[in-house]
C-alpha cells in the first residue's frame, strides 16, 4: 500500500571526509527515494549537506565554526546540493522542489498552513519536496536544534505514515558498538525513556552535527504526533525499501497509543514558546497524572514577557520541563495572582476563566523514567 514517507539523510552521508559533496553518495541516495517514489509513495525527503558541500567551495580549509561563515558557506552549498540532487533524479525522470525552512516557519500557524498546502500541491504532482534548514538567514547557531528534529516536524505537519532517520549506524544499541564488544541492538522501541536517552552515543563524524540523541529526540516528536519512526542504515541497494517494508537494518519506534490532535502537535511542536512558567510540586503531579488545568495556586514563578493566547513552557520545581500550554493570563498577571487560591486570583485580576493553561491547551512532553525498549 502505497504510503507518504519523510526520510532524513545526514551530512555524513553525502559528503567526502575531506568536504564537499560526493557525487557517488548522493546519485545512490536518489536511487533509493525514486525507486519508492515508482511504487507509488509519497517521497519527502530532509537532507543536511548545505554548509559540508560549501565551506571548501568557498575557500575556507575546515569546516567553519562562527556563524557568518557557516551562513556563507550554507549560501554556497545549498545550491550545489539541490543541483547535485536534480541531476540524480532526473536520471529517473522524477521532479523536485526546494523548500527551506526556519523555526518560525512551523511557530506560526498560517504560515504552517501555507507550507502545507504548498507541499500537499507537490505531491499531487507527483514532485518530491526537499526540505533544509534556512541555515543562510537561521539564528541561534543555526539550529532547529537539529535538522533531525526538522524531519520530525515535517511528519508531522504533512500526516506522514514514516519517519526514516538514516545513520551510518545500523540501530541503536545498548552501548557504542564502535566501543563495547557487549553492545546489544535494540530491535524495537514502545517509549522513550531516559534510560534511551543516556544509552545514546555523541555525534558520529566531523561533518554532522546530529547524534544518535537527537535522533531519538526526533522520534519522540514524531511518535507522540502519531508516526513511526525507524532509526538505522541504508548500505545497498534495496536497503530503503526494505526499511519501509519493516525489515530495514535498524531500529524501529512505534507511534504512541495516544497520539495528539492537530492542535495539540501544534502546541505541543511546532509552536514557539514565549515565556516559561515554574510550577509547585502538587501541580506537577496534576498536570502529569491528575489530568488537570494549571491554576493559580500551584505557581511558583514566570519567566518571560508573555501575553493571553501566547505558548508557554511549563517546569517543574527541579526546572524539569513538564509540557507546553496555551496561556489564559498575561506575564504580569500569572505574577499577581501566583500561589493564591482561585477566588482571590480572580479578585485581584481581570482574567476570563481562572485556569492559567486549561487542560485542553496544554500538551505534557515530559521523558518517561522507567526504561520502555526492547530487542
């Protein structure tokens, strides 16, 4: 059955240890999404690459570390890449398209919205959209925080049925099997844990910037908006197919049980929190077990310049981040009325409801604490 695919491709990937593309690397790659994209998936693909393919091209000796000359060298190579990808698919007969985004480009809902519809177009057509980082005008050193988390939020912006996350490492493993004779692959995923978390290896080549962490960081956007996610290495010829068909050399992560509605991945995702809100022990375990609204009296401070209808980030007394919610009070109104009862929070401001974050705005994203994988 044909279905709609999101596979992300890493710097490492794509390009020589020295810098620059590898031509070789990119027409297999191609290989591999047009031989899905014949069978009649839909192919989104989110590649890496830009400032690897440019910084030699535009003269700097290692790849760069300030952010104007990753900028410029992103300016460079992302042109080298989409060329490099045109011709490799184009020896298939297939179409494509650049789409580049920033973190505000998902933060905004008509703008959101506007992506969407420009993508779903593309498929129609039968063309296959290629997705990267905005790294030439992107800030905060260019991060998503990683394009790894780009390709989560694209699956869950376009429904995706898969998520592919691929790696030069075959799996996730209980150790660095580069390092640990006794190394176990994880064959499957059901939660994510913070045991998953601390098992994850650093970055794995000079070139990326993306570890194994931020790839199962990756799978728990995607999981909790309803995808799947596979996590693992295309070698051969075929490898990517047979990923897609459940046997792929790699590790699979299963959609969660109760996976989020549009607005709530939303929230939860692809909004940009404004402000951040410290909560009391007793309203930590209401928001994550009770399934309560946050009320006045369990707050203990406010971070941030903030208004009604603004996201905001929710933490815990140990600065934990518990979730993300809609807000129903102004910064300075949240600061009035913290720690007070309901009654006297609605007398000393002029608020419509006297929940803070109602429970139907607001979205838990915490990391589980108990171990939840399996071989």
């Amino acid at each position: 059955m044909a279905q709609r695919i999101v596979i992300k491709i890493g710097s490492s990937s794509l390009t020589s240890d020295e810098g620059g593309l590898n031509r070789d690397k990119v027409c297999f790659i191609a290989n591999e999404l047009a031989a899905l994209h014949a069978i009649g998936h839909q192919v989104l693909l989110v590649t890496s690459g830009a400032i690897a393919a440019g910084y030699r091209r535009i003269g700097y000796p290692a790849r760069p570390k300030l952010v104007h000359e990753k900028q410029a060298a992103a300016a460079v190579g992302q042109a080298l890449l989409m060329q490099a990808y045109q011709e490799g698919f184009e020896a298939h007969g297939v179409a494509v398209a650049q789409i580049l985004l920033t973190r505000p480009d998902f933060g905004n809902r008509s703008r959101a919205q506007n992506a969407q519809r420009t993508i779903e177009e593309l498929l129609t057509q039968r063309v296959i959209p290629i997705f990267n980082e905005n790294d030439s005008v992107a800030v905060d050193e260019l991060k998503f925080s990683e394009n790894d988390t780009l390709s989560a939020l694209v699956a869950n912006l376009v429904k995706a049925d898969g998520l592919y996350l691929l790696t030069d490492m075959d799996g996730l493993y209980t150790a660095d099997p580069r390092k640990s004779p006794d190394a176990v692959k994880i064959g499957r995923v059901d939660v994510i844990s913070d045991d998953l978390y601390r098992i994850a290896s650093g970055a794995g080549s000079s070139l990326g910037t993306g570890g194994m962490r931020s790839k199962i960081e990756a799978a728990r956007i995607a999981m909790q908006g309803g995808v799947p996610t596979f996590i693992g290495q295309i070698a051969e010829p075929g490898d990517l197919k047979m990923a897609v068909d459940g046997d792929g050399k790699g590790t699979y992560f299963s959609k969660s049980l109760h996976s989020l509605s549009a607005k709530k991945k939303w929230i939860g995702f692809l909004s940009v929190p404004q402000g951040r809100i410290v909560v009391d022990s007793g309203a930590e375990s209401a928001l994550l077990r009770g399934g309560k609204s946050l009320l006045p009296a369990g707050i203990t401070s406010v971070e941030g310049d903030f208004h009604t209808g603004d996201v905001v980030e929710v933490a815990g007394p140990e600065g934990r981040t518990l979730g993300r919610g809609v807000t129903h009070y102004d910064s300075w109104q949240i600061t009035a009325v913290a720690g007070l009862g309901s009654e006297e929070a609605m007398r000393r401001v002029e608020v419509g409801r006297v929940e803070v974050i109602h429970r139907d705005d607001w979205v838990a994203t915490p990391i589980m604490k108990e171990a939840g994988s399996r071989e």
